[in-house]
C-alpha cells in the first residue's frame, strides 16, 4: 500500500528550475498538513518545506536554505502536493521526500517526527 508517491526529479544544472509533485492518496487531504523533506549523501534528512491543513488559516514555511528559491503549494480537489524549485545549487542535491501529518495543525512542522506518512523519495541532482 502506497499512500504518497513523488515525482519530477532529475538531473539539471545550476540556475535550472524544477518542480516536484506528491500524490498523496489519503483521505482527509485537506485536513492534513504536508511538507517536504531531502537527504544528501552522509547528511541528515533536512526540512525544506512545509504547508499546513488547509483551514481559515494555511500557513507555509521554508528551511533557511531554501527561502525564497522554492515554493510550496497544494491543490486538494487533486490531493497533489507540488514544491516548485529555482535557482537551484550543487546543494540542493538529494533525495525528496514527500510527508503527511495527521489531521489538523502541527507544531513542529520542521522534524521527522511531526508526520505519519511518507513517500519513498525521488532524486534530484544539481550538477555544477
């Protein structure tokens, strides 16, 4: 059973764009929060962006790294995911993870341990 699948990785070069997606066939979509994730080679998983349930409020947050080169977005009626990517770096290297929490509003949206479900990754590589 595989409940988020990510895709649109791939090899570019620095400067390129891309744009990731994440299917996440749960239900109660809206009502979850999500974010992304990625992990280099010898380093630990790294936040890199997160979108809350959708509600009066949906708030979106970005890791230190990544602000203002990627943007995070979701379309519901799709249950889709998408992070859009520019500028990218070397460093931005890694593979991409795609997460769910449980319903409702998290709080720590920039650990691991905040989400419940998870995708097997897609990779995507910055040459110099």
């Amino acid at each position: 059973q595989v409940q988020l699948v990510e895709s649109g990785g791939g090899l570019v070069h620095t400067g390129d764009s891309l744009t990731l997606s994440c299917a996440v066939r749960v239900p109660t979509f809206s009502s979850r929060a999500t974010g992304w994730f990625r992990q280099a080679p010898g380093k630990e998983r790294e936040f890199v962006a997160h979108i809350s349930r959708s509600g009066p409020n949906t708030y979106s947050y970005y890791g230190d790294s990544v602000r203002g080169r990627f943007t995070i977005s979701r379309d519901n009626a799709n249950y889709t995911v998408y992070l859009q990517m520019s500028s990218l770096r070397p460093e931005d290297t890694g593979l991409y993870y795609c997460a769910a929490g449980p319903r409702g509003y998290i709080n720590n949206y920039q650990l691991t341990e905040a989400y419940s479900l998870w995708g097997q990754g897609t990779q995507v590589t910055v040459s110099s």
